[in-house]
C-alpha cells in the first residue's frame, strides 16, 4: 500500500508506518510537495502498490478533483479521509465529518464572540465518522459487501 503523506505533516508517515509494521503490512512512503504532479501516482505504481491510502491534507485537499482524475488511469483502489474525494468521483473515505466539524467549530466562534475565553474552552475530538462508498467499486473489480 503506497502512503500519501504531505511534507508540511511529517508526523503522519511515522504514525501510518507505526501501525503497518504493527500489522505486518508493506508500505509504501509517498511524499507529496506539489499535488499538481502525478509524479507521485507513478512511484506507486511502479513499486506495485495495489492500494493507495490518502489522509487529510490541506495540499491534498485542495487538489481532490486533480488527484482523483490522476488515480483513476491506475484502477488501484484508493481510500481518503475526507468524503469529498468520493463526491468528486473516487472510491472510498472514512474519517470524521467535515460537516459535523465545521458546525463544532462554528459554536466555538459564537462562543467566543459572547465572550467566552479560548483559553477556557475544552478541545473537543470528533465524535461523527462516516464511511463513504462509491457504488462504482465494480469498475475496478471489488466486491463490496
């Protein structure tokens, strides 16, 4: 499984390499500094990835219709964290809800502006997931449940 991981979030290839020796999988470091390149698309295939895994990224995330188009030519199953990448036309995401976050975030902003000190504020973690699957998996010959 190639790994996508932003330079700007050098933490996220040590946890994802962490828990892939753990389960005694093959992974496969993809370090990506400009999301306009499929240069990165290339280094998973040429090392025979047969999964990609793409986390939250803001360089990522801004890009999702352009790294979409770029994976699809592989036919290798990717899996995001964020949904719109599935909206925008890939397979699968699983991570917590946008949505649902940004609505947090917003009772932080009223919150503060009645007054409220950040200071004072619990952080909160989310608490809404979702797992989004494109009905389209039977292109790329998966199965799904």
């Amino acid at each position: 499984m190639a790994v996508f991981w932003d330079s700007t979030d050098a933490g996220l290839w040590s946890a994802a390499s962490a828990i892939g020796q753990a389960h005694g999988w093959k992974l496969l470091s993809v370090e990506i500094r400009d999301a306009a390149k499929a240069a990165a698309f290339k280094t998973a295939s040429d090392a025979g990835a047969r999964a990609l895994l793409i986390p939250a990224s803001g360089l990522l995330f801004r890009h999702a219709s352009q790294i979409v188009e770029l994976a699809a030519p592989s036919r290798v199953p990717a899996m995001y964290e964020l949904r719109p990448y599935v909206d925008v036309g890939d397979l699968v995401s699983y991570g917590a809800s946008i949505e649902d976050s940004w609505r947090r975030a917003a009772s932080y902003v009223d919150k503060i502006l009645k007054g409220a000190n950040p200071d004072e504020l619990p952080i909160e973690q989310p608490t809404k997931f979702e797992l989004v699957i494109k009905r389209a998996a039977a292109e790329l010959g998966l199965i799904v449940p």
